[in-house]
C-alpha cells in the first residue's frame, strides 16, 4: 500500500522505533525490499536519490514501477517513495511523477533561503498529502559528490525549520555518508537530545546509517530518531554476494551467466541486510 512517511514516522516516534529508509536503484532492489517488508510485517521507505532517479530514467518510471509492483507482489505493509535530498527542482518533480514523500535538503542554503523553498515546497507537497523531510546542517560524507565533513546541526536552527511544518528532520549530529572512518568521534547524543527537547514530537532522522554501531542506534532511537536511512549497505551486501558468485566460477557452470541466476545471490543477500536492520530498528511486525 503506497502512502506517505507521516503517518508511519508518527506512530514510530511514539512507539520508539524506528522505521528504515532503503535506497533502491533497480527492478531487483526494490522487489528485494518490497517482499522483506511483508515478510516481516514492517512499513518501509523506499528511498531515491536524484542520481539513482536519473539511472532508472527518471522519477515517472520509479514510482510506475514501485506502484505496479506493490500491486503484483500483493504488498499490503505501508510504503512510502521518498525522494532522497532532493533539490528545489527535483522535489517539484518527484511530487509531480507520484512519490508519496520527499525531502528537500536545502542544506547548501544561507539559512533564509532554506527556510523560503522549505516553505514553498510543504505547501505544493502537503497540498497532495506528500511528507515532506528537510535538513539542517550538511551531514558529513559524500551527498551526490558534495562531501560534507561529519557536521553537527545548531538545535535552535532545527526549532526554526521543525515548525515551518515538515513531517520530519534530518539533523546532522556526527553521522556522515558511506563508509565510517577507522577515528570516528561516534554519534554526537548530546545535541540529539537538545535537538529532540526542541523540536518534541517530530520525527528526527538520522543518514548514514551504515555501520554505526547497534548500541549507538538504539540510543538515538531512544532519543527521538524514528528514520534511518541505509544505502551503503545494501551496495556492499550485494556486491560482496554477487563477487563471490563469479569468483567461485558458478557463471561458468551450466546456465550460471543466466541474469537472473547471476544477480539472485546479491538479491537475497540485500533481503538480509534488510531483514537484519527492521530487526534492529524494531520495525518489525509494526506495519
Ligand atoms: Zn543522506
């Protein structure tokens, strides 16, 4: 059932779990992601970065294709397409292609202009039942080639943004894209919990969820992140699978080179990834 991320972000908030954000990237991610979630009961956020939106020619065909396959796949947990920091352009036309959700990160912004086409775009996206996410601060690591370096948001500038009226908000607190440094500071909870005195009941979430570790996620559920987004992982899971495949010959064996033998082991091994972070968010059975 496709829906928007409010509704399902709302009920983790007060349920303290917290509900993940898979990026997908093709027909095998989003089939992997979609029949996990059912498998375990749990709502999901498919998560679509402008460059992936780009990859799988363009928005329209993503949401038809999520759409279509919700459908035939017989998928009833809650679903939300959501546009991964989009820009000002692109959320315009991810509501206008049939996402469910967006975030617009005007994070680049001085922060008045962030504050304008934050507004503007609330006002198009609520107007269509669409959440809308924002961010405040850069969060570290690579954003489609911007890198930002492990920033922590001011709390009273995430006050400012929370109540221009966005379903949730993304806030850096040391967490960054890709792969964590060897010397990584770790979670900054301090300024999450300031963060969520400030800005109470909303949704808070956190990027970069690949490879903090279990305990440091549990506390910042515990503090108020009700989304995590999860992309790297699911790369590396596939790519390690799908290279021990060839590596072992099995492409060279029978029908091996057969596409849909040769990309089932990177397939299940994202359901796993999958699977592993409801279980540690505790999404599961909360659809
Ligand atoms: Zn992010």
């Amino acid at each position: 059932m496709l829906v928007s991320a409010k509704e399902m972000l709302v009920k983790a908030k007060a349920g303290k779990y917290a509900v993940g954000q898979f990026n997908i990237n093709n027909l095998e991610w989003t089939k992997a992601i979609l029949q996990t979630s059912q498998e375990n009961n749990s709502p999901v956020i498919l998560g679509v970065s402008e460059g992936a939106g780009k990859y799988m020619c363009g928005f329209k065909t993503v949401a038809d294709m999520v759409k279509a396959m919700i459908d035939s796949l017989g998928i009833t947990v809650p679903v939300a397409i959501h546009l991964d920091h989009g820009s000002y352009e692109g959320a315009k036309k991810a509501i206008e292609a049939g996402f469910s959700s967006v975030m617009f990160d005007g994070s680049k912004y001085a922060i008045d202009e962030n504050i304008e086409k934050t507004k503007e775009i609330i006002s198009i996206a609520h107007g269509k039942g669409i959440s809308v996410e924002a961010e405040v601060g850069a969060i570290g690591g690579e954003e489609d080639g911007v890198i930002g370096g492990g920033e922590v948001a001011d709390p009273d500038e995430c006050k400012l943004i929370a109540d221009l009226g966005v379903d949730m908000l993304a806030a850096g607190i040391g967490n960054i894209h890709g792969k964590y440094p060897a010397n990584w500071a770790g979670l900054n909870f301090d300024v999450l919990a300031q963060i969520q005195e400030k800005t109470g009941i909303m949704p808070l979430v956190l990027h970069g969820g690949t490879g903090i570790p279990a305990d440091m996620i549990k506390k910042a559920i515990s503090l108020g992140v009700s989304k995590i987004n999860v992309n790297t992982e699911c790369q590396l899971a596939f790519a390690d699978a799908t290279r021990k495949y060839i590596e072992a010959g099995k492409d060279l064996e029978g029908k091996g080179f057969d596409p849909r033998k040769l990309l089932a082991p990177g397939f299940e091994a994202i359901k796993a990834t999958v699977k592993e972070k409801m279980e540690l968010f505790g999404s599961v059975d909360k659809a």
